[in-house]
C-alpha cells in the first residue's frame, strides 16, 4: 500500500450511507474525502458539507482529482458512475447492490481495461464476511443448515444479497447437498422460507434493526449458531476504509470483500 494518504470521493453523498462515510471517513489519518456527489437536492437539516457536494460525477471529477470513488447509490447509477470512473482509469469501490451479472462482467472488462480494479461488496462488515468464512468451515461438517436474516422494515428486497452470497459459499464449500426437511404439510404457505439451491432463508423485517445474519447448523446431539448484528452503519465504515485502501493494485473485478480481505 502507498505512505500517502488515499483521496477519495463519494456518490451518493446525500444517502445515509453516504453522509456516515463522509463524516467516518474524514476522522481516518490515512484518508482524504475530497467531494462527493448525489442528485438529490441537500435536505435543510444537515448539516453544510465541508467538501463540494456537485448533482453529477461529471461535474466532480471536473473540480477533484480522487484516488478512488466509493459508491453507495442505486444499481443503475452505481452502473454507469463504474463505467464513467473505471474509464477515466479510477478505481471504484462499490456498496450498491443489484448489479446485475451483465453489470458486473461489464464493470470487469472495463476496469480490466483501464488496468485499474473495482471492489463490488454485497456487505462491507468485517464480521460479516468473517461470518460467511466461518460458516463455509461448518458446512463441510454438518448436513443441516438454515440462513437467518433481519433487517429494518424499509428495505425492499428480500432475503439479501449478503444472505444469498452467505448460503452460496456455504452450499460451494460442500461436495453434496445438504439434507432435506420432511415438512409435506404447509398450514401457512412460505412458512419454511424461501429455498436458494438447497438452503433455506428466513428473511425478517422489523424496525429497529439494521442487519443481522445468522446461520444455523444441526447435527446429532448438538447445533451451531454464528451470528452476526450491525447495530448501526458505522459497522460498514471500517471494511469500506480498508477497501479504499487496497482496491488500487488491484486489476479488474474483485467481488466480495472477503476477497480483498484474502479471506479466499
């Protein structure tokens, strides 16, 4: 990694997710944010920005110079703000999910290209992806397993992309199915969740919470549970710090940052 400290700038700046990391990621010595963008207009209570805040990355990148763009807007924009950046030879580092896999082959190639790399993460908590680690190990020694997710009660999409990509490392870790249930009855349909290959998912939404992901495994005589809780979104501050930090040497598309963190 370079002594220098690494220039960032941040779309979506004016989302929740944006305002916590131009604030976290201002308090890092070995960061500077220098602007950030979002074409929502400021809203009257936040606080006045301490860098420019412009409606379009175009318009940034006219007035900063980053070392690397951090992305958390929606999967379309995150799309093209990619192509944009990657193409200008920036590295991005991408919190949005959505992407499409046509999406990501395209953000790839053109990061290939540029020879620069771009980091698309479903999940930037570090005990997240150490989670889905752990729950690889285990699934190599129980048959049974089930994926638990929570999340606060305005997200729109369910079970979440970081669940999906839990139950996918779990069900590549093995060299055969896991066992089945032998519930035949369903007095209420969806009762068991929803199936990802051979994995069921629980996906609740509540208020109150912000994530949480759980895994369970029985086996005979015995369970295990790994769990992981993000009591508020600064849990995502410190993996996008260290994704920010490593993503440049990197070339082409790294998804996932347990593999930036060499968790793979």
């Amino acid at each position: 990694m370079r002594d220098e400290r690494v220039r960032i700038a941040i779309c979506g700046a004016r989302g929740r997710m944006g305002q916590e990391l131009l604030l976290a990621l201002a308090r890092d010595s070995e960061i500077d944010v220098v602007g950030g963008c979002d074409p929502r207009p400021p809203v009257d209570a936040a606080p006045p920005p301490t860098v420019p805040i412009t409606l379009s990355l175009r318009d940034l990148l006219q007035i900063v110079q980053p070392d690397v763009l951090v992305d958390f807007t929606t999967a379309e924009a995150a799309a093209d703000n990619a192509a944009f950046a990657l193409a200008r030879s920036l590295p991005v580092v991408i919190g949005t999910t959505g992407l499409t896999e046509t999406e990501l082959t395209k953000i790839d190639s053109v990061a290939r290209e540029a020879n620069v790399g771009a980091l698309v993460a479903p999940n930037f908590a570090v005990g997240a992806n150490l989670l889905m680690q752990f729950a690889k190990i285990a699934s190599r020694f129980f048959d049974s397993a089930e994926v638990v997710e929570i999340h606060h009660d305005e997200k729109i999409d369910a079970p979440s992309g970081t669940a999906i990509m839990i139950a996918q490392a779990m069900r590549d870790a093995r060299d055969r199915p896991f066992a089945g249930d032998h519930v035949t009855k369903h007095v209420v349909p969806g009762a068991r969740g929803g199936a990802h290959r051979d994995l069921h998912i629980h996906s609740v939404r509540l208020p109150g919470y912000v994530a949480t992901h759980e895994v369970l495994f029985g086996g005979q005589g015995q369970s295990l549970t790994i769990r992981h809780d993000s009591i508020g979104r600064d849990s995502f501050v410190p993996g996008v710090a260290f994704a920010v930090k490593h993503i440049r040497g990197q070339v082409g598309l790294v998804y996932g940052l347990d593999r930036l963190m060499g968790l793979t």
